[in-house]
C-alpha cells in the first residue's frame, strides 16, 4: 500500500510529553502527484478521533537509501537537509545482506555503527532518525515493496539517483532531489580508492567513522579486497 | 504501480478489426475504493490523443490466481463468471515453479495445458483470456508487486481466498467475490484425494484435462507423491 | 524427460473443429540426433488407441527463446521462419523476473505485451504460438529442466545463441539454425542505445511495439537506467 | 568473528557527554566459556590507547531475538531484565522478512514501530536499545553468522529458547536464561488465537501497540490470515 | 543430459595398476527402459579408440542417495547390496545446506564423517564409493538435473523411496529397488526418537557413528532441536 | 564453532590398523592465534578418555579451496605442499553449483573427476584427502560459516587468496601461505584461454584431467561458452 500526500498517525519519538495533533509540513512537492483515497485512509480516518484524543500527532516522514559502504560527509550533509524538510526520516542502509566484497567491504551492522556515530557526533537529533538495514532483493519491480515491508511508513524520498527516483515515482511516491554536493569527493567509491591509495581518506568522512574504521581495520580490509581474485 | 478503478488502453485480442474507443463495463464494486490519480494515469491521459487517433480501445481486465493441481470444473465456472465481468480476464497458474509434490504434483507447463485444453473444450473465448504462470515470492509483502511484474495491466481481481483478497486490498485493488460454487466437490485437494483412491475423479474436471491427466500418467504420480517420505 | 524426434499427442489450438492424426512436419534435422524409445514414448504409445478415438493430433512443437528487451523486428522474423517449420512454437520470455535493470528495462507483463501486439499485428497466426514467461535459474546445469517444466512439450529448439544451443544439444534436443539477419540492426542492446541517443529507434521494432513502449513511457525509463550507478 | 568475554570499543547512546573508560559489568555467567585471545582481541588491544586517549568507553552490549508477532508484555519484561544486566541491548526483530502469514502476519517495519513505541511508553531508556531487523536464513549453520553481520558486536546473549540457546553457545557465546514468565499468556501465539476469538487480547501487550495495531487493522488481517488456505 | 543403459568410460578407482577394458555388470533391471543413442553416447564412442588404447575401463556406476540424518544399519546394508550389483557408488548426502533442525540435525560434514567411518569399520571398500553432499534444490522439476552436476556420472538409481523412484524414472533412469530391511527398527526417524527419549539408540547404528555423535554432543543437539518453537 | 590450534579426534583414514595418538604436526604457523578454550574443546576433553582407550587419533586437518575450473598442475602442486604440513587434507571444490558459464564451464561433478583423476595419476595419497564440492553462498559474512558446515573439521587454512586469508582470519583460523608458482602459467584462466585459441593446453593440467576433457568434449563448450551473449 501506497502512502503518498496523506498524514501519518503514529507515537512520534520527537517529545513524547507534547503529543498534539500537528499539521503537515508542507512538502512543496516537485511532483505533480495528486491526494488520492485509498483504503489505509479510510482506516486512518475512522481511527482519527480515537487518535486526537490520545494526543497523537502527524508525522511527515521522508525516506533516504545508501549504501554507505563507507558513511562519508555527503551522507552526512544529505540527512540533514531532508530533516529540514521532515519530521522524520527513515535511513535504508541498501545491500544489508553484503559485506566484504571490493564494493561493498562492511557488514550492515559495522555500517549501522557509523550512520549512529555520525549523527551523534553532529549533534543531529537522532530521534527523529529511524536506522534499518534492507537486505537487497534483485528484482526490481519488488524492490519498492520490500523497502516498504521494512520500514516505518513514509509518505516523500529524497533521492538524486535516477533508479530510485524512477522506481518510487512509478509506484506514486513523491519524490525530491537533495541539493548537489561536490560529488567528486563526496562518494563512497572515492572514499575506498583513496584508502586502497594510502591517500587521506579520513578528512572525506565523520571523525567517528574515522576512528570506527581505523578499529576494525577497515582500510586493510578494503585492501585486501581490492587485490581479490574473487568476484562477488 | 497500481490501477484501481482507471482504465488501461492496449490493443485487445477481442476484435482486431473493429478497434474502437469504449466505456469499461460497470464493475458494481463491492469495495470503497475511489478514483485516483497517479502518475500512470497522467502518461496514459498525456497518451489519450494519440491512442484515440490510433484506434485502441479501453479494457476492463481482470485477474484470477489459481494453482490448477489440476484444473476443475469450479475452476472453469469461475472463469467463465469472471469474464462476464471484464473484456478480458489474467488467469495467473500460481506457484508455477513447484511440481511434484504431494499438494502440487503437476508443473506449470502442465497446468498451462489444462488451462488451454478446458477453455477450448468449453468454447470460452480465450483470445479473451491470458494464462500467465507466476512463480511464489514466500515474502507476502511482495506478491502483488510479483504478480503485476509479470502480467498485463488489471484493475478487478476476482477471489474468494481470504489472503488473496486482503492483500490485493492493502494495495488498494478492486477485489470481488465469485459466487459460491460447491467447495466440498470442487477443490483441487478433493480431486487428488479422488485420484488416490481410486475414486471417480474424471467427473470434477473437464474432459480435456482428465485425457490429459490420462495421457501423461498423472494418476500414478499422484499416487507416489502421496506415498513418499520426502517433504517439500 | 526429454523429447527428442518422437511425437507429442495434444489437443492443438490451430483448427478444433478438424482434429485429425497428422504426421509431423520433416524437421530436416541439423543434429545428428537419433530416435529414441524412453518412457514417455511408451506412455504415449500406451495411449494411443485413446487418442485416435478422441480425435487427437500429433504436433511437432518448437521452442524460441527471448529475453525481448525490447521485442524488435529480428524477433518477429524469427518466429515467422520458425513458425513454418513446426506446427507449434513456444515462446520463451527469458529472464522474467527482471526488469528495472539497464539490460533489462521492461517487465514480464510489458514484454508479453509486445510479443502479443506484435503477432495481432503481423497477421502471424498466434493460435500457434504459446507465449511463456521464464524466470532465470543461474545455474546453467538446471536451465534446460527448469524450461521444460514452465512449457508444454517441445521436441526441436531454434537458436543461434551459442550457449542455449550447447545446454539444449547436451541434453539431447534437436537444435536448429535461424537465418541469419542483419544482427548490427536488429538487437535488443542496439535498440535501446538509440533509445538513450534519442535516435530513430521506433523503425527496430513492431509499430505496435512502438506505441506501446510510448504508452508506458518506456524511453524515459531506459535513459534513467542508463544513468544509474546501481548495478543489478 | 566471535567475541566471547572481552570488552568492546565503541561510543554508546548513553551519555555522549560523560565518555569514559568503564569495567563491563560482571556478568555473573552461567556458562563455562573462558577468555579467549583472538584476531579481533589483538586489533582491540592495539587500538586501547588511542581509545582511552579519546575518551571511548567499553560497552558490554547484549542480544534478544524476537519475531515479535505481535510485541507483548512478556517481550517487555525481557528486554527489562536484559537492560539490567548489560550496557546496551541488542532487539533482533527476527524472520524480518516475513509478513501476512497465519503465524507472521506483521511486517518488519510494523514490528519496528511495535517495539519502538513499547519501549517509549514503558519509559525504557531505549537510547540503551538498537532495533535491528534481521531476515532469517534458513540454513541454521549461517544463522548466527548473519545475526552477527546485521547488528553491532554483542558479547552476551538472552534467550530461553532451545534452539537460539544451542547455536550460540557451539559458536562460543555466552548464554544466559531469562526469569520465566508465565508461559501461557504472554506468549505471540496467545495473542493472535485471543484475536481470532475476539477476546481480550488487548491486555496482553503494551497499551501503545494496541493502538498500533488498531491503527493499521491488524486484526482483521490477523483473522483474515486464520481463514485462508494459503501455505506460507 | 541423461545416460540410461550405456557405458561410462572413465578412471576407475578400483584397481588402478590393471586397467583393462570390462563389460558392465548385467544390471537384471527392473525398468523397461531401453536402449537409447544421444548426443553422449555418440561423444563417448567417437573417443572410444582413444579409450581402449589408454587402458581406460568401462564403469557402472550406482546411485544411492540419503539424508543420513543419523546414518544408520540400513543405510549400511543398503550400499553393500548396491555394491554388489555395480563397480562403483555414488553416495549422495542429500539436503546438505540443512542442520540444526528437528528432523535434520547433522550438518553434512559431518554426515560425511559418520558415512565413511561407517564404510571403514564396516570393510567396505570405500574406495568404489564416492560421497557427495548435495544440496536440495526444491524445485522436484530440477532436483535430477541438481544431483547430475554434482555428482560422477551414473546408470542406474537405488531406491525404494516414491518420490526419488518417480523423478528418476521420468527423466529415462534404470531405477532399481532396493531389499527391504526391518523399516520400523532402521530409519534416522526411529533412531532420533530413540535418542530423545534416551532409548538404546547406539545399537542401532554402526559403532563408530555411535563414538562420533558422541565426540559431537550429538544426542544434547537432537535434545535441544526437539524442544525448539522454532520451525525450519 | 570455530578450531584454531586445537586438536581433533576422530577416525584418520590413513591407516586403520595402526590407530594411536599422536601428537599434531607442528604447524609453525605465521599466525598470532593462541589457544583457546571453547566449548567444542571442552567436549572434546571430556570424551578424551574414551577416546584413547579407543586408539583414536589426533589429526591435523588443512583446508584448501580452488574452484578447479580446469584443476591444472599449479593446484596439484599446491594440494602437494599442503599434505607435507598436515596429516589430512580437505579440498573444497567451491562455487560447486555453477557450470556452463564463460568462467565456470565444468559442473561440480566433473571437477570432482578431474580432481580425483589426477591425485591418483601423482600417487598422491588420496586417502588423506577428502574432496568436497561446497556451493556458494553470496553473502561472504556467511561463507566460512558455509564450509565450517560442509567439511570435517579441520585447523589450518592453505591460501594465498586475499579474501579467502581475510575471511578465514576474521573467524580466527590460523592461515599459511603457499609457495608460490608460476602465477602467469599455472591459472585456470590462462588455460581456459589457451583452449580458446586452441593453443596447447593440455601440457598445463595433468594428464588424466586433459584426457577426461577430451572425453566430455570440454574445449567445444569452454569454445562455445566463450562465444555466448549470455551474462551469467
């Protein structure tokens, strides 16, 4: 089930003890979708008065993939700029089930220790952030489901990749761009090569990902698989 | 992407040579579901010139989902009903990859010869009618993506089976009842229960499919597979 | 089971009201392939007093496989040659679970779509064809089984494919040779790179093909593939 | 790579503004498992004095694996008990991948917003809490492998269930008992049969997630699920 | 592709200083299957010269599949009865992914481990017998395909099993039945329950089976697995 | 559970009438691990006992991998040196359920040929090798779980592959080296691409394994497979 220009009412983690029926955000949509009716809203309205009287409030929540393979200051720089425009946001580390690959060196749970430490050391509050990793299925006419079945709803993604952008706009999502970082240094890809370089990667990345990195020998890690026979 | 109560324009196999624009019957809904608008509805509005320059016509299409091990008579009832619903009707064999098995001794090439054989026997038009095998995703979260990756556009689903219902329904689909036929004969499970027992299962199907049953031994592999130790 | 130079025993769909026993079509084999006597040639032979009473047909049936990315003039040439050598031809959908990829733009449904248009079109008699959607199973050494359990029976296979035509030889299937046609023009990877160069693709493939690739907004789908960074 | 009773390295949610170097709490095992020195020990080793100089602090981190279907008080009381004997939690919401079946009918993502909520609503300082969806694999010789590579490094795990007790302990962990509550009630299946019966389940969880799964009509889906003839 | 009742000309592990050319064992088949010339046979007879000068020999080979779950006497007794009608056996340890389950608790190496210490102690010479593990695939329409890549070619199955009977015949195999043995005393089931309720199982399979369960902790897993919620 | 300097008691193939224990090889391993004490160890103990009055003895157990596509001379002198330095040998023939692709042409079963051919064509002990087709799992945060699964236990792992060394590091097993051979010579790609250009070959395999790809007519489809469009 598709949730695209209609509220959400669910406990929000941002202050628990001032619960109250808040309007939308308005999203000022780059999309020309239109509010449609569908079953979920019908549930939802029948469940709004119980809901107000309970002080829940709507929440506005955006969804952002990556793979993160490893989380650098783009990412970064990303997360922020759609929490201005959301109550909440989900963050999909994509490709959970793959580590130790050339292109994809770290498990989703080293990579869920550095989205944590990342939003912890640039103060960005957290609680209005949901962390889940999403196992990759490879059929892509699933795959907007499957990232639905995981995750809290949603109702925007912020996205510049032209697949994703493309996938949840056919499945009727309302999708935005985020602002263009200085690509050339703000990729994950770059980010490995100047590790496999012996170059100074660490100024590319959130010094707690530095330092995680450095903890679980990472760089060595992504050396070895940069000299792997063996492909994925 | 969903479609709900919108029409969908492609040639029809009905009547090449009488093309014309037409009203989708009136499908008397038992569902709330109301019109939308959504993307696949602005490209097909976008399209409208055109296609009406064109000659196509609009389709109501619906689906229906079946095992088929092996096809019966309820099975033919329901289709024969359906299609006095929709201009065309999506019989999808479902869990097309299993064969001998116990519960699904027959493979989806198989069924896909009943199917045929019963609808040319009972002088269904099936230039009306598309038999589509769909392999099981066991994620329920993705099968209605599955099963739209795999058919043409529909916008009813026919179905008296509680999970086939509900989930078409969360995705927000038009899904109606077929009138109830006698469950006690009519099941496939009935049928291979019959076959075991030696019993006279040949009446429950159309006589195409029992010479075909008959053809490829089907008996004795129902037989078998009912003797083994093996699960699936 | 494998069906080499014997007859497979079926109702046909071209012409239900003049069954007869026909003899099969002089295949002219390119494969040294020997007549062979197995199990399913003793069933059949069991069979047949039945099956001359009831009418039946033999049919020499074929086997073409696609993966109709999209399903361009090539194709319907291939089918048109096939189609005069046997009395029957399957039409594998190769690859039917993707779809969204770069190599790989449409869908099962969309890609049956196009093979069906495109046969109205060309005044091809589809009552002769089966048009089958095919999953990929990645072990090769499974391929050919699992093909033969989506289709009716087949007993000649059509290729130029070096590697479909090794793995249906292997397994003791007669494998014929298509003319050869101008290959620059007419393949599906060439096709969608004049879609991604906004060149004269349309005059590739099937008018009807055509529309319905613009219906969809395919075009558009295949340059944002094109311009991701995500692999499949 | 297994930890067994060493001390990991990392920031915690806890306090960001008190970092220190803390002794791991005695955990008091009931297990036999000695130190051990091993790859990762040595990387850590290594590492501790550019840890200390930054303040890092050691966690003794713990692990609860639940399918969650639905979240109830049982779960609750768990994740309490586990919060006393470690540092932090690790909640694996298990069988992520599986939803509307008879025994799983809600999705991951539902699942999330179940224990999140709980946790909120009991006051539990979930800050102490990572949620971690994890799909199963069905080849229990990877399970805890793939546990292991979905969520952050854990050193003890919490469980009473045979199978989740035997696999962790061959791969070498340390393995404590949860306080027994009463079986009977507080138990998933418990749960969904009082739904069925239109009982008075809604006492059995936290009052936030039967508000939860009012709000999405769960139900409805759970009786919906109860009735079909669908095998998962 | 499938070999029926022809010859295989390879190394033979039996008596590796005098390799001559041997006429296979008269197989006393029970199947119907006759003789048949395909694309192997004619591969192998174009190599014949080569053959003959190179001393190769002629081998008939044997398959005997099992889970093993534990190995027991009559699993024992069955390959000495194979042995003696072939000059070579294909051991297949099938459902190899599976352990750690209430019906499959072994991992299959160690089910590797009890077959050939069973072969040992037993004086059976191993060295015409070949153990592979294979792992299902649980598509039954591919499984033959599956178990003739893994494994040395073969001409001929023993089985008693339905289901292994059935697939093997269809797909043109000499599938011979095996002696019965005492069915309610030998089979993995019984020894499992055995061992559950603290039975006299060790009698019950070969002694050093016995000692390796016991070296595993074997009888405490099956123990465990019994009284897991957990469902495979 | 993971092995690292711990010894292993069960059955040595060796040689059965001499059974007694022996102290393990020293393996003057280039690893830091140090002794552990875990569970399996501490089963092993208790059983010690019985184990010596048994005669059992202790076996140093070395684990090789190669997918063998085609085995040649550098992977026999590897399995060579390994056999120097351990009392057994467990050879993985991995990526086991591919075959009839441009770079894994031969199916696990024919590999097990070759291996087995050409061991003994070098009087190699065979018997103090197990050989043991292992499928891929994709996830390599699984994969040493995968072989731990699959195998005997062993103790040492032979690598110079740097994913295969870290992966088995990261689990904490003691990894050597081999001596290196001539890399540009002695790969399975420079063979399969001297097939290709039908240059001599067959001088860098063994000979059994260049006369048993003559048989299976490999060049023609390593030929065929080098022509093909597919992708795998």
């Amino acid at each position: 089930m598709k949730n695209k220009g209609d509220t959400l009412f669910f406990f929000t983690r941002k202050n628990k003890s001032q619960l109250k029926l808040q309007k939308p955000k308005n999203l000022n949509s780059n999309s020309n979708s239109q509010p449609q009716t569908n079953l979920r809203t019908q549930i939802i309205k029948a469940a709004e008065p119980n809901l107000k009287a309970g002080k829940d409030i709507v929440v506005n929540r955006g969804l952002y993939v990556g793979r993160f393979q490893p989380f650098h200051i783009g990412h970064l720089d990303a997360i922020k700029y759609a929490l201005e425009n959301v109550d909440e946001l989900v963050v999909v580390i994509g490709s959970a089930q793959y580590s130790h690959n050339r292109n994809d060196p770290f498990t989703a749970g080293e990579r869920l220790m550095m989205v944590h430490n990342a939003l912890l050391e640039a103060d960005v509050d957290f609680l209005k952030v949901w962390i889940v990793p999403v196992p990759d299925v490879h059929l892509h006419m699933l795959w907007v489901s499957a990232v639905e079945g995981y995750t809290p709803k949603f109702n925007v993604v912020f996205s510049n990749e032209p697949l994703t952008r493309r996938l949840f706009m056919e499945a009727g999502y309302v999708v935005k761009n985020l602002p263009l970082f200085d690509r050339k240094l703000y990729t994950s890809t770059h980010v490995r090569e100047k590790m496999i370089q012996d170059g100074s990667w660490s100024e590319l990345v959130p010094k707690s990902v530095a330092k995680f990195i450095d903890q679980i020998d990472g760089v060595n890690r992504v050396r070895d698989l940069a000299r792997t026979d063996k492909v994925t």
